[in-house]
C-alpha cells in the first residue's frame, strides 16, 4: 500500500450507501466520466443542495 492509498474512497463510499446522509455525491478523479463533469466545476456543484451549497452563493 503507497502512502497516499488511506482508504479515502472506501469512506466516501461507505458513507453514501448507509443512506444516513441525504445528499452525499461522490466524484471519483480517476474516472473520465466524473472529470468530464467537473470540467464545468460550476454546473457540476450548483445544483447539490447542503450547507456551504453553491446554490444560495450564485445567486
């Protein structure tokens, strides 16, 4: 195991299927449909609703 593999992924995974929090979105860098997204950062956030959402920011 290098020293940057902490099991960051494996936490934002397990915390999205307990279904506990809502409104949990995974963006995985390493995958060229999730850096596609996040190209237009903007497009990608404003829409996720939260605290610290984009949403109450832009407008």
């Amino acid at each position: 195991m290098r020293a940057r593999q902490v099991g960051k992924t494996t936490l934002a995974r397990q915390v999205k299927r307990t279904g506990r929090f809502k409104h949990v979105v995974h963006f995985d860098l390493e995958t060229s449909l999730d850096v596609a997204r996040l190209a237009d950062l903007v497009g990608a956030l404003e829409p996720l609703q939260g605290p610290g959402s984009l949403a109450g920011s832009l407008a």
